[in-house]
C-alpha cells in the first residue's frame, strides 16, 4: 500500500444556508479544495492516462439523505459534471452519519492500492430544506424498521437511554455533560465554519431557574445544548500518493492509519449497550496501522452529536480509562490548552452535523491544525498527530482516522 | 402634521384602561440579560426603525410578520388600534424583539405578533410567554386568541401551549384562532415563563436610557443567516 497525503481542503460554513442546494454546497466544497492543492485548474482525468498537469481520476461523495431530502440521487455523477471534472470515476457513498468518513475510506484505498493517483473527497448534506420533525424523521430511518423505528424511537431518544446506561455503569454526572458542551460552544464560537458561533453560560443553561426555557429537556437527561444542530454544509479533501507531493506550498498530512468496524444494528442486541465496540476496534486498527497509540495523540475531532459521545468515545478510543474521560472535561483536559484538546473546532456540537458532511469536516479540521494555520486561539502548539472518529448509526459503523505532519 | 383635534375625537378608538406589565429579567442560555418591558407610545418610532429591516427579509416570514407589526405599532402611535399594548426585549439596551395584542373586551385578549430580532437564545419564546403572562396573570383575561403566521410560531404557540382549536376568525384574517386559556396557561407556566422581578436598577436604567438598535448587517446575519457568505 502506498503512503496517501491530503495535499488539499475545502469547507464552507455550516448552518443554514437556504439559498444553496446540495450541489452548490458540494461544488463550492470542492473548488476551495481543489484551489487549496493547487490543482484549480486540473479538470477531471482518466486513469493512468499521465495527463500532465495531473487531472482528478476519481470523486467519492458521502451524502445520507439526497435521495430522501432532495429526492436526488447520484450526486456523485452530476458533481463531476457540475465542477468540470469529467471524465473522472464517481461514486456516491452512503454509510448514515458515517459517510463522509467512508467516502473518506474509500479514498485512501483508492489511492493507496495504486489505482488512481488523484482523488477528490466531498461530504456534504442539505438537511434544512425541511423541517425539524421531518430531519429528525430522516436520521431515524438508520434505526431498525422493525424494533426501533416503528416504535417511534430517534437518535435523541435513543442517546437519551444510552446516557442513563452510562451515567449509572460509569458515574457521568450532568456537570460532565455540560462541560462537554460548554467547552465545545467557547471553541464554535472561534470557529468562521461553525453553525453556532455562540459561547454559552453555565447560568443561563444549568443553574438559573431561566434554563428551563432554554436548555429543556430533549430526551431525558438530554437537554436542547446536549444535542448537536441540524445543519447544512460540505467539506472536501484532495489525496494523491505521499511521493507525488513536489514543491507543496502547504505541510502535507499524511494518513498515518485508519480504520472501520460494525457492531448490531440494534442497541438490545449488545451485551452491554454501553459498550461502544465498533469504536474500540476502528481505533484499534488506526492506532496498529499508524504504529502509534492514543497517547501520542495532540488533537483530536470526535462525533460528539451528543454530549455523552465525546465522554463515552474518548474512553472507548483509549484516551481515558472507562469512568475518566467525564473526569478529564472537568479537569480541562480536553479543552484548548489542555493535554488532548478535543473538538477544538466545537465539534458537532457547535460547528454543526451535515451528515454526509461530517466525517470529512473532521479530517479537514485536522489537516488545518496539523497544518499549523489557524489563529493563535485555536491552533494546538506543535500538533504533529490528530485523531478523528466518524460515529454511524449507533456505533454500528464507525470509521477512525490518524493523520501526521509530514516533516519537511 | 397638522392635526385635527376634533376629527381625532371621531377617530380615535376607546380604551379599556390596562394594568401596567412589570417589567422582568430573564437569563438568557449566553448568560446575557434580557430586559422585558412594556413599550409607550413614545418609544414607538425607535421600535419601528429596529423592525423595519426586518420587513425585507424573506425567511420564517420575517417579511410579513414585520411588516404586519410596523403597521400595527404606527396604528398603535397614531391611535388608530383599540386597547392595543407592546412589549419589547433589550439586551444591553439593544432591542431583540417585540410582542404586541390588544384587549378584545375585558376578558378576551387577541394576540398579535411575536418578533424576534436577534435569534437562537429562544428570545422569541420569552418574549411570547411575557406577552401570555400579562394578558392572564396581570390584565386577569380568561383567554387569548392566537394565530401562528410562521411554521416556528405555530410549533412554539400551538404545540408547546396544546392551545385549543376555535372556529373564531382572528382579526389577521387567515385560519381560524386557537385560544390560550387560563387553564393552559397555568398548566404551561412551570415549563415556558420565566423571569425574576424586580429587574436592578442599573439593568433598567441601561434599557430606558435610551433604546439601542443594532446595525442592519447585523439583522440581517442573526434573521437571514448571511454568516460567511
């Protein structure tokens, strides 16, 4: 396998953008990632036909809800044809709110087997074209017909039940949860690409009689700023193999490792539904494969849709002991500043959760850290390896990264 | 302009004489304090200027709730509306929204608009709530009659109230009314109005100082969401 570098990225800022369909936000994503590697004017190439300058070979879309929100499909061909890249390969990958990072995937091993030397990445999702009960509705179809969705159960209430698990198996309090979310709306608001740009008081979402308008209980004990946005927005990636980056401008980033797992589509189906085991083993394998572990880790981008996430998932990476990682938000661990910042952009929590946006936005997060930069205020000093998890369904598929600074 | 104080008279609607709204304080989810008071007549042309750039914004019907509460807050400053009263919201002496209805008789109130300027910190939800609690709990209304213009209206009034169906026109024209009752009024208080009185000294003075308005960039970044564009 070849060593495969991001030599490009691109993001809009998440949010409401009602005057943008899913295409435009997918080509505009596209174009700043394109322009960001240099490779503005390439166009779209067939494979191995050594067009010079180098042309994009192959796109891979992740994109959930085209087909149920937009009623489009194959968003794939028509982006190729939309931002001139024909006659490029194209493929539309829908994985839940784990496609961005499996289009992601599929990029790498595209790269890495030697079939195509350029590759673009988009994610991207338009999910305000409708309204919060239909969204909400759209998420739900990842649950199973059957045994979840018939019964009226959504992500909300299913993370709602997930967190009274492992408050009472693991300690979480409430505090951790608000940390969480507190932590991650001060970085949002730093963050120009971010949907909530806005810090929050503990006074004016815990501890002021007030809070019971504005934080209310979502899904018990969720409340309102437990829960991630439903957002609109697009992130893109370029690769191309580690020994074709000549004259980068910028540090290339290079995927050290990755890795994917699945678990029961159901949550009554595992042994113990605290256990987030899709996530242990995606980490697992990254970590192998980047021969490094989780304590080399400087920065880190994980799929908080909701608070509990963060905890839960920095434990079942392997950064903090089960029962620490709500320990370590309080502690400030994982603030900015602290050993492992965690969601320095303000996570999905503030920057927002296109789905099919997600799991790229994460890794573009990433390259801009290890990139070194962003501004003062949201640059982690000296980060030479980041870690990122795409959480889908309900840890039933869950894609990792592990992206390093290249030394130049 | 001249006025004609004896066609006035013929002009002028009566009025039902209205118990002041105390004024009350509100923490807001940034920790910023929300001012609400009643309005008078005089700090009408400062609402009008901060609604205006609202009238123009087309998303959530910004468009014709604002241009609706313009013309209602000039009916009201010309006295031209019967028994009609405004509410409105400051945060550091800014104006995030207003609230208007009128006294259809002495216990039946009708509810006008809701508008929120600045958005995402539920302003429009405390705003309405204040709006509900002086008809019920202050001008001691048995019901108020209320109509959703707006998709977000009618989820934040109707379901989060369970306000009752009517077949009683509103006077927006448009679908019939749905009624607030006293009964739901009290069974929703614990989960949808707040607020602390008194509000301190300074946090008034700051708001009746003088009446701040944002910028219409700013407007129109908070309502029409041109973040980053």
């Amino acid at each position: 396998m070849r060593d495969v570098a991001i030599i490009g990225v691109g993001m809009i800022p998440f949010g409401r953008r009602d005057e943008d369909g899913l295409m435009d936000m997918l080509a505009y994503a596209s174009l700043k990632a394109l322009d960001d590697a240099g490779l503005g004017a390439a166009g779209g190439a067939v494979r191995g036909s050594g067009k010079e300058p180098v042309g994009i070979e192959a796109v891979y879309v992740g994109n959930m809800g085209g087909g149920i929100l937009q009623h489009q499909t194959a968003v794939a061909s028509s982006l190729v044809d939309r931002i001139n890249l024909l006659p490029a390969a194209a493929e539309t990958v829908e994985n839940g709110p784990a496609s961005g990072g499996s289009a992601v995937k599929n990029g790498i091993l595209a790269v890495a087997s030697g079939y195509y030397d350029y590759v673009l990445v988009v994610g991207g999702e338009k999910m305000r074209d409708v309204t919060g009960w239909r969204a909400t509705d759209f998420v739900a179809t990842m649950t199973h017909p059957q045994v979840e969705y018939v019964y009226g159960l959504t992500l909300p209430g299913m993370a709602g039940m997930f967190t009274r698990l492992y408050m009472e198996k693991y300690g979480v309090t409430r505090d951790m949860l608000v940390a969480v979310a507190l932590k991650n709306q001060e970085m949002g608001a730093l963050n120009p690409y971010a949907h909530v740009e806005m810090a929050l008081s503990r006074e004016g979402i815990v501890d002021s009689p007030h809070s019971v308008v504005n934080n209310p209980t979502v899904a018990d004990p969720l409340h309102l700023y437990d829960a991630c946005p439903v957002s609109d927005g697009a992130a893109a990636i370029v690769l191309c193999p580690l020994d074709r980056v000549k004259d980068a401008k910028k540090p290339p980033v290079v995927i050290a490792g990755f890795g994917q797992a699945t678990d029961t589509h159901t949550l009554q189906e595992r042994e113990d539904p605290t256990d987030l085991k899709a996530v242990t083993l995606a980490a697992q394998q990254a970590f192998e494969m980047a021969k490094l572990t989780p304590a080399d880790i400087h920065v880190a981008e994980l799929h908080d849709a909701f608070t509990i996430l963060e905890i839960a998932e920095s434990e079942h990476i392997g950064f903090f002991k089960k029962g620490e990682g709500g320990k370590a938000v309080l502690a400030g661990k994982t603030c900015f500043g602290g050993s492992l910042p965690i969601n320095v952009s303000g996570g999905l929590k503030a920057r927002g959760h296109p789905v099919g946006a997600t799991g790229v936005a994460q890794v573009v997060e990433l390259v801009f850290q290890l990139r070194h930069e962003l501004p003062k205020n949201r640059q982690v000093k000296n980060a030479e390896n980041g870690f990122s998890i795409n959480f889908g369904g309900f840890g039933n598929n869950v894609l990792s990264f592990v992206l390093r600074r290249v030394r130049q | 302009m001249a006025i004609d104080m004896e066609l006035e008279a013929v002009l002028r609607p009566p009025v039902i004489e209205m118990q002041p709204y105390p004024p009350k304080v509100i923490t807001l989810a940034n920790g910023k304090k929300l001012v609400i008071r009643q309005a008078t007549r005089e700090d009408v042309p400062a609402l009008l200027k901060a609604v205006h750039p609202c009238m123009f914004i087309t998303r959530d019907y910004y468009d014709i709730v604002a241009s609706r509460v313009y013309a209602e807050l000039l009916g009201w400053y010309r006295y031209r509306v019967r028994n009609e009263y405004c509410l409105m919201g400051q945060v550091d002496g800014y104006v995030v929204g207003v609230v208007n209805g009128r006294l259809v008789d002495e216990k039946v109130g009708m509810s006008y608009h809701t508008l929120a300027i600045d958005r995402g910190l539920r302003i429009g939800s405390h705003l309405f709530a204040a709006k509900m609690e002086y008809h019920i709990e202050y001008l001691k209304q048995d019901s108020v009659l209320i109509v959703a213009e707006s998709p977000i209206g009618f989820r934040r009034w109707m379901i989060e109230y369970g306000l009752e169906p009517t077949d009683i026109q509103h006077e927006l024209g448009g679908p019939d009314s749905y009624r607030l009752t006293k009964e739901l009024y009290y069974d929703s208080m614990s989960r949808l109005v707040v607020g602390d009185r008194p509000v301190p000294q300074e946090l008034m003075d700051e708001a009746q100082e003088e009446i701040l308005i944002v910028s219409e960039d700013s407007i129109l970044e908070k309502i029409a969401g041109l973040k980053g564009r």
